[in-house]
C-alpha cells in the first residue's frame, strides 16, 4: 500500500453518515479528508446495472456471506 500522506480526518465506512460527514468536513478548503470503505474494484459489469444485483447475491467476489 502506498503511503498517501496525513489528512485531518480518516472517515472509516462510506454510508450515509460517513459520506454526509467527509462532505461536511471537506467543505473547508484548508481541511483534509480521507474517506474509506472496504472492499476491492468495482470493475465487476454487474455491480453497475440495476438487475446486477441478481449475478451479484451469493457471489464470493461481491457478498461477504453477511446474513
């Protein structure tokens, strides 16, 4: 992993709150923020369509078995 320097704010899950909080917080010019969220590319074709979702449910690369 390449070392991308120091921010102000590490911001770990990219949900609602953590998406709503980095904006809030990256309003400042002078503020630095990272945003993280797990997970690997999204370069897999049936995470961008709609009906994806069916392709993606049990799928390894896409579920983490979390029920």
């Amino acid at each position: 992993m390449k070392n991308l320097g120091q921010f102000d704010y590490v911001i770990v899950g990219a949900g609602s709150a953590g998406c709503v909080l980095a904006n809030r917080l990256s309003e400042d010019p002078d503020t630095t923020v990272a945003l993280l969220e797990a997970g690997g590319s999204d370069n897999y074709i049936w995470i961008h369509i709609p009906v994806g979702y069916l392709f993606c449910m049990g799928n390894p690369r896409t579920d983490w078995g979390f029920a």
